[in-house]
C-alpha cells in the first residue's frame, strides 16, 4: 500500500482516485479533472490519506478501528485522532459505515451506490454539476463495462396481481415481509438534483420515496439522513408510489438493503437508458408487456405512463417495443380495459444471495477484462 505520509496534498487526490479506482465498480480519471473535483468535495486532503487506508466494504468486509489503526499507526496518528476522522468522514457521506455488537465499521464507498446516495439533503450546486459531468465521463462507463447490475425493476402489484407463479424477489409485498428491518425512508437525492437544476420531478411532487432497510437503514437513521418507519408505513409509502407510476427498483439481491421509487425524467440510470435504443438490454428484469389488440381502445393512456417510451399507437391499438420495455408493469397497472399483461421473460434472473456476493461476482468480472486487456 502506498506509502501515504509523504504523499502531497497537491497529489493525494489523484493517489485516491487510483486507489477508489480498484474497487468492483471503479473510479476511473477523466480528461476533464471532474473525478477530481468531485473528490475534492467530498474529502479534505486529511481525510484522502485516511481514505487511502481503507478498503471497499459493503456490509461483510466492512473493517474495525483497531484493524484499520495497525495500517495507520505509523502515521502518528493517535487511534483517537483516527476515529474522529473516520466519523467525519461518515457523517460527510464519504464512506460506509455499520454498528454491530457496539463497534463501529468502515470501509470505502463506491460513488454509487454509496457516497452519491448519502449526499442526500446536503447537495450543493457544485457538486451537482461536477457530479453529473463525471457521472457521465467516468462512472456510467465504468458500470457498463464491468456490467455492475445493483438494481434490477420488478413489476407493480397491481400488474401481476393474479400471476400466481411469481417469484418472491418480483414481489414487492413478500420482499418486505422477509426483511427484518428497521425500515427507513428518505428523501430521493435524483429528485433532489433535479430541484437544484430547476427541473422538477414530472412525475410526483413527494420526494420522500426511497426506502433503506437492514444495515443500510440503521445506517440512514444513525447519520440522520432519513427517518426510521415501520413494515406497515413501508408498505403504505411504496403503495403510495406505485399509483403514482413510480418505477421499483430494489437492490440486486435477496437481502433487502433499498428499494428505489424511480422514474425516467430524474433517476440517474433511467434518464440515460431512455437515451438508449434498446433500454432492456441493460435492465434486469424478469417480465415484459404485452398487448392483447382485441381488448385495446387506443385511449394512449399506456403511451403516457410508460417510462422508457416503448409504446406507440399504431391504428388506435398500442404496440410495445419489446428491446425498450423494462417490464415495471405501469402500462399493465394503469390500462383501464385491461388489454396489457405482463408476460415472464424467457430467461429469469435470480438475485444474488447479498450484495457483498454480488460484488464478488463484478471483481471477477473486472479481473477478467484487464487480463484480457493486458494480452492485448
């Protein structure tokens, strides 16, 4: 590990951009110097050299003080002086965190899903506009390239309702009932962005729609960046987003850390997949929709509702592009003769058994291609 007492102020923020750059979904530099800038918001040149100590964790490899002390001791820095920073360093959203047993636990953050997350009711408008430019350089990608799936969409009930074959992880209300908790919900930080661009959110005027559960949420409530609620009000919420026409986007795993509530004019990945030709080739999914024509009336409410633009009248009857459909189940929802169904995609996924297992997979994956890279 790099010798971080000699590194230079002027110099650490590119030493941390390499090391950040090692995790599963990397931070790559940029021609631009936004992955920079974007560093230099979210870390004082103290905390990089912290920051260079430790290692990427979601919630297995999270580390203690006393193990990340013994890499640090030989700096001077006291384990008091350690932990401080570290705190700092947590309350600031720069880094994940966990209590368990009455000790705490760190690690590096990816920029998403983490440290963009918990920028939430903290956003300034610099760091918006060096965080979108980057987003869009270095980071979106980065994602495609080591194809890091964190989220996947799952139908509304309402659209599936009578599908009785459903696996538990599509289903929003059995998802829930196996989490234990706590629940917490907050502020959605994409609809938070856009306030600040002034562009606001075309779909609903609530901002609170984002849910966290497990160790994410306690960790949500510690940092006081959202408000612990109960199952029931969790439900109530996602209920509430759903006749909105949100689209639900829980983590990619069996272990419920986050549901997302997201819609295509302000989430940071919809927005950029509606750009696509075909968004489903980048959206894991387990259902599509189809048309029943006979029961179609050409009212165009679908059209309207349908967040990656995969339908279209065609003669007074609605079509749906299969490549742009990302199976969310709205058009089903909203159809008011009941002309849509939401049919199982031939290739069904199943989540990961956790996210830390998840990113295991996106290591090897990244491994990989800069072997093959390297051969070259």
């Amino acid at each position: 590990m790099t010798d971080v007492s000699i590194i230079e102020d002027s110099d650490i923020y590119r030493k941390l951009q390499q090391h950040l750059d090692k995790m599963p979904i990397g931070f790559p530099s940029v021609k631009s110097g936004a992955d920079i800038r974007v560093l230099k918001h979210l870390f004082t040149p103290e905390e990089a050299k912290v920051a260079m100590f430790l290692k990427f964790g979601w919630d297995r490899d999270l580390e203690s003080l006393d193990i990340i002390y013994e890499r640090v001791k030989d700096t001077g820095i006291s384990l008091e002086e350690l932990e401080t920073i570290l705190d700092r360093m947590v309350s600031k959203g720069s880094i994940m965190y966990k209590r368990e047993g009455g000790k705490k636990y760190y690690g590096n953050a990816l920029l998403m899903i983490g440290m963009y997350e918990f920028q939430v009711n903290r956003l300034t408008k610099e760091f918006v506009k060096d965080f979108e430019d980057y987003y869009v350089q270095g980071w979106l990608p980065e994602a495609f390239r080591v194809r890091a799936a964190q989220v996947r969409t799952i139908p509304v009930e309402k659209s599936i309702e009578l599908e009785h074959n459903i696996s538990n992880y599509d289903d929003i209300t059995k998802l829930l009932d196996s989490s234990e908790g706590p629940f917490a919900i907050m502020n959605c930080v994409c609809r938070q962005v856009k306030d600040i661009l002034e562009d606001q959110c075309k779909v609903t005027d609530r901002r609170e729609v984002c849910m966290v559960a497990g160790m994410m949420a306690q960790t949500i409530i510690d940092l006081e960046r959202g408000r612990e609620i109960t199952k029931q009000e969790a439900f109530e919420i996602l209920q509430k987003n759903q006749e909105e026409g949100l689209v639900l986007q829980p983590d990619n795993s069996q272990i419920l850390s986050f549901v997302c509530s997201c819609c295509s004019c302000c989430c940071e990945n919809l927005s950029k997949y509606i750009l696509l030709p075909n968004p489903a080739d980048v959206v894991i999914a387990n259902y599509y929709a189809e048309v029943d024509s006979d029961l179609c009336t050409g009212c165009g409410t679908c059209v309207d509702i349908c967040p990656m633009k995969a339908i279209k009248l065609k003669d007074e009857i609605s079509l749906i592009k299969r490549k742009r459909c990302i199976g969310c189940g709205n058009c089903a929802a909203k159809c008011p003769s009941e002309a849509i169904q939401m049919k199982k995609r031939e290739r069904q996924f199943t989540p990961f058994p956790s996210m830390d297992v998840l990113f295991d997979k996106i290591m090897q994956r990244k491994i990989r291609l800069e072997e093959q890279s390297n051969k070259k």
